[in-house]
C-alpha cells in the first residue's frame, strides 16, 4: 500500500507528528496522554465500530512510537505509565521491534479458498472433479465449497477455467517470506520472533493499522535538544520521499534545520563496501577459495540467510554495511557526535541494536518517521535554501534499488580485474532470496555473487518509506545520474581510507 494515503496512512503518521511535536515542546506526560483524543476528537467513530477502541488502539501505536512494549486489552494502566523507561536522550531500545496490537486485529482467516460470482455453473465442473477429499459440490447450478472438509490445496483454484474460485489470504502472512505470522488463541495475528527477521512488510501490508515497529523519535529529539553534535547518515533511498520540492539539498537544509549538526550521505559507505567486495570475490570466489560470496548490506536477508541456510552463512559477506562503514566515517572525523541512521528499513533499528554496532550508530529513524519531524516543526520544503549534499558516486546511490548493489560490486570487478568473468544473481523478497540460497546451497550458484534484498523493488520498498516504488526508483536513477563520479573507486572516501 505504499504510496497510496489511505486511512492507516494517516494514522501512522499522526501518531508520528504528534510525538515528535510533545518531544520538541517538552510537553508532560499528559500531554501524550491526550493524543488519542487529538487524533480521534468527538464520540463518533471515524475508522471502526467503536470510538473508544479506536483510542486504546492510537494509544498502543503512541506507545510504540515512544519504544514502549505493547499491550494486551487485558492490561491495566496509562499510556505513558512507564515513560520514564524512555525519556532518554540516547537509544532505548527492548525487542521485538515489530509489533501486532491484537484488538486492532481483525482475525482475517490464514486461508481459505472461496467461489465467486463468477462461477458460471459449467458443465465440466473440474473443481469437483479434482478435489482430492470432496469437499466441492453443486448447488443451485454453482460451485460450493466446504470449508470443514477443505484442506486448503488450492487445485480447485488451478482447475477452473473462469477462474472463479480465489485464494484469501492474510495479507500480512502474504507479505512474509519468512512464514513468521501465526494466530494466537483468538484467531488474531500474532508474530513468531523467532522467524521474524523484522522487514516489516507485515506493518505496511496490513490494511487495519494492527501491526507497528518501535520508534526512537521521542529520543532522538531529546538528543537534538541536548548539548553536543548530532549527525544524520541519509540513505540514498530518500530522493523524492519527501515531496517533489523536497529536491536532495532542500532535504539537508531540513534536516539542519531540525536541529541535526551536519548530514552525510550513507552511500560514501556503500561506495567503500562495493570496492572492498570486489576485491574478495577477485581474491576468494574467483579463485576458487570460496565456491560463491553473498552481498550484506540488507539486514533482514543476511540474519534469514546466516539463520536458515547454515552452510552457506561463512559465504555472506563479513564487510561493514554502509550504514556501518558511514557512521564509522562520521565518528572518525566527529568523535564525539552521535550518529542517526536515516532510512528506509525497520530491520535497520535492529542491526543498530546489536552489541557490535551500537557505539557507531546512536539513533535509526524511517523516512516515515523524519517526514512526522518535518511537519511538527513546521518545516516547508519550497522556503528553505538548498545546501549542497556530500558526493557520493553513482555506484553508491545505486544500492537503493534492487540490483544496484550487484551492479556496483560487479562493475568494480571489471574495473580493478578486467580478466575476470562476473557471474551475477540477485533476488528481492524473501521467498526469491530463499530459493536462490537453495540453489547454492545445492551448488548451482558456485563462482556467483548474489545480492539480496527483502523488499521486492530493493530499499526503495522498504517498510519505512513514502513515495510509490515505481516513483521512487527513477528518482534513485536520477540522483546517480547527478553524481559527479560514477565509480565507488573514485570515492574520495576511498581514497582517504587507504
């Protein structure tokens, strides 16, 4: 639904702008208490059957957006009860990230196959014919199922020429490549963390606003109103997410504006890694040393990748991730600052969480979350003046849109090593990436680089971004089109890290 300003748009990012609001106001506690009033005003329900439900739902998702746990129907207590857990101005994270509220759930069914008006009576009927434990039957001239017998195979669908008989999914466990999404006692959705690798298509695919990941806004906005030097590493995903006179430079003057001491370009990372993996797969992959190497820059497909296919996780790239590599930058030439991932993904709050990353990456915000910022401050993008952005090369921006990053590595191989023939395979969304792990794994991808990415459409796609996928890919192609070097080994970064 990216893309589209539905109803759970706008709740989303209400919520959003009005944490950001109380946190740069330093309203009280009762202040966020009242929010669910502000976005839900009146006694007549504006989404579902009931007003007072719609508050205690604003009220989880305002709990959420403060890093607060979620809670059951069943619990007692304020929304703000426990806030002095959070009012910090450095990372306050506890798992999971990704959340499903269980009373804004909607109990859809897991699966179910069902005939529609389509149904033209026919005299073949192969749907009878091919059910495997009769549970189709005539009735009234029309095709009937019977979901007590039905065992969910799907060949009645397959079977009808008119293509009449439709698969109902969840489309939260749709949009899961990763089979995390289960049903707790009451039907609802529920979430085994245990598979989650927290992509969040769940949250962005769920039309009932049930599902939402942890926010760090309220702290990062203590953090910029605190002394000491607050950096924003921007991933190059952001071209175009913030409106179309939100042009690359007009966005750097808003984030300065906000209150951020200075802005880098998260792609000067992206640059340094895609030269560092070229050189591995020269040295290890093309030598036969390794038998494939697997890119890492997308958290969400290394952690599933390392997890469920145990014998190819030696080959899944041990290089900084550019946001890693670019906070490095950040803290090597300001070591006192604290450094904000600014980018598309919920997976990238938690990769900044691990113990090994934490002291480079203070904050990790969405582009959904900063625009929440933008708009408490009242910050107008045709007002400000333009500031120039950090160069990063073409190869670099690209890693925003599936398949850059393989281009990238893959064009520095033929750059640096000219000899060598690249083979190259890449997948987006889990379930592609799983089935070209498994080719691996089988030794069907031997001598291959493979790039994957869990959104389908790349970073572009992912669960915290604003702008249309088509959209937002042509204006990445544009920002590497504006890069003043096209080679990530032409990185003056590059050359400084040698």
């Amino acid at each position: 639904m990216r893309g589209i300003y539905t109803p759970v748009t706008q709740i989303r990012r209400q919520v959003f702008v009005e944490i950001a609001k109380a946190a740069f106001e330093g309203a009280p506690a009762a202040t966020l208490e009242e929010i669910p009033y502000r976005i839900i005003p009146g006694e007549v329900p504006t989404y579902r059957d009931s007003v007072f439900k719609e508050r205690a739902i604003i009220g989880e998702r305002v709990r959420l957006g403060l890093g607060l746990p979620v809670r059951g129907a069943g619990e007692q207590g304020s929304i703000t009860g426990d806030l002095d857990l959070a009012r910090l101005n450095e990372k306050f994270y506890e798992g999971p990230l990704v959340n499903v509220i269980p009373f804004a759930c909607n109990a859809c069914e897991e699966k179910a196959y069902m005939v529609t008006d389509q149904c033209q009576g026919c005299l073949a009927h192969p749907c009878v014919s091919v059910c495997p434990v009769k549970a189709i039957s005539i009735v009234n001239g029309r095709s009937q199922i019977d979901k007590s017998k039905c065992i969910k195979c799907g060949r009645c669908k397959d079977a009808c020429p008119y293509s009449a008989i439709v698969k109902a999914e969840r489309p939260c466990a749709a949009a899961c490549g990763v089979d995390a999404i289960e049903s707790d006692y009451l039907g609802r959705a529920s979430i085994n963390h245990d598979k989650c690798v927290s992509c969040g298509q769940c949250l962005v695919s769920c039309p009932f606003a049930a599902i939402a990941d942890k926010s760090q806004i309220f702290q990062l906005v203590e953090a910029l109103k605190a002394p000491g030097e607050v950096i924003a590493a921007i991933a190059p995903s952001f071209v175009g997410q913030f409106g179309p006179m939100a042009t690359p430079e007009r966005v750097k003057k808003a984030l300065l504006d906000l209150g951020f001491s200075g802005v880098y370009e998260v792609a000067i990372g992206a640059d340094l890694g895609a030269v560092e993996e070229a050189h591995h797969y020269a040295h290890k992959v093309a030598t036969g040393e390794e038998p494939y190497f697997a890119t890492s820059c997308c958290p969400s497909w290394s952690v599933m990748a390392k997890r469920d296919f145990p014998t190819v996780a030696p080959y899944v790239s041990s290089a900084l991730t550019p946001m890693v590599a670019t906070a490095r930058i950040v803290k090597k030439e300001h070591p006192d600052a604290q450094v904000v991932f600014v980018g598309p993904c919920a997976a990238k709050k938690l990769e900044a969480a691990r113990r090994s990353v934490r002291s480079d990456v203070d904050f990790v915000i969405t582009f959904e979350e900063l625009m929440g910022m933008f708009v408490a401050k009242g910050i107008e993008f045709g007002e400000n003046e333009p500031v120039e952005m950090t160069d990063a090369t073409s190869g670099g921006r690209g890693y925003a849109v599936a398949g850059g990053v393989a281009d990238a590595i893959g064009n520095c191989i033929r750059e640096l090593y000219p000899e060598l023939e690249v083979k190259i395979d890449r997948a987006e969304g889990l379930k592609n990436c799983k089935k070209m792990l498994a080719l691996a794994k089988a030794g069907k991808r031997n001598g291959y680089l493979m790039e994957g990415m869990a959104c389908p459409g790349g970073c572009v796609a992912g669960a915290g971004t604003i702008l249309p996928i088509p959209k937002a890919a042509t204006a990445v192609k544009q920002f590497q089109e504006a890069a003043k070097e096209k080679s990530p080994t032409q990185s003056a970064y590059h050359e400084a890290d040698e």
